[in-house]
C-alpha cells in the first residue's frame, strides 16, 4: 500500500497540536490528531477508513506520530482506547504502550515513553 502523508499543524502559531492525514491514490484513509502542548503528546483521534483496515495504516499514522513527538522533544506519547477495542489495544501494544490508568466510562489510558 503506497501512502502519501499530509501533516498539518492544527494552531500553526503556538504548536499545540498536528494532524497526520494519509491518502491512497488521493483517497482519504486514515488521520491522527494529536495534543502536543503537554510534556507527553496525546493522541485525540485515530481513524482509519474501513476499506483500509487490516492493511497497517493505524500502525503507521501511530509510528509517525511517535516519530513527531520523539522529535520535538516530548516524553512520550499518551492516549486513551475503550476497553471493547481489543485490535486498538493489540496495536498499541505492540509499540510498547503500557496501561497506566483507568479512565472513564470504559476507557484506559496508555501511554509511550521515550528512553
């Protein structure tokens, strides 16, 4: 799967945030939006379009967000999933994030730390 990458910061003054887009054959397949205004980045949303699912677009949108936040100097990476998505879970734990607490309604927070 050949992917073209559009990364957009979402308040291009202060660098709060950016969001990773990824298109195939200009077909919107996946983004990832992310805080960047803590010392660990958070990831806000990840999305994937279902015609592309299974095809490692989630896993690399996440390596380049790590590779964002590796880059600007960041701790680490945090996010949150719901405790139902297990194939959300399996990706990110297969980067090395670890559950670090429960959060609300279902959901547990996780995250990746820099060494």
């Amino acid at each position: 799967m050949q992917l073209n990458w559009l990364i957009t910061k979402i308040d291009s003054d202060t660098a709060t945030g950016a969001t990773i887009v990824a298109f195939e054959d200009n077909n919107l397949v996946g983004t990832l939006t992310m805080s960047l205004a803590e010392p660990a980045g958070f990831v806000r949303s990840l999305f994937v379009a279902e015609a592309a699912r299974g095809k490692g677009v989630g896993r690399r949108l996440l390596s380049r967000a790590l590779q964002i936040c590796h880059a600007g100097g960041r701790t680490g990476l945090a996010l949150s999933v719901k405790d139902t998505n297990t194939v959300a879970q399996q990706l990110y734990t297969s980067f090395d994030f670890v559950p670090y607490a429960r959060g609300n309604e279902g959901y547990t927070n996780y995250i990746h730390l820099f060494r």
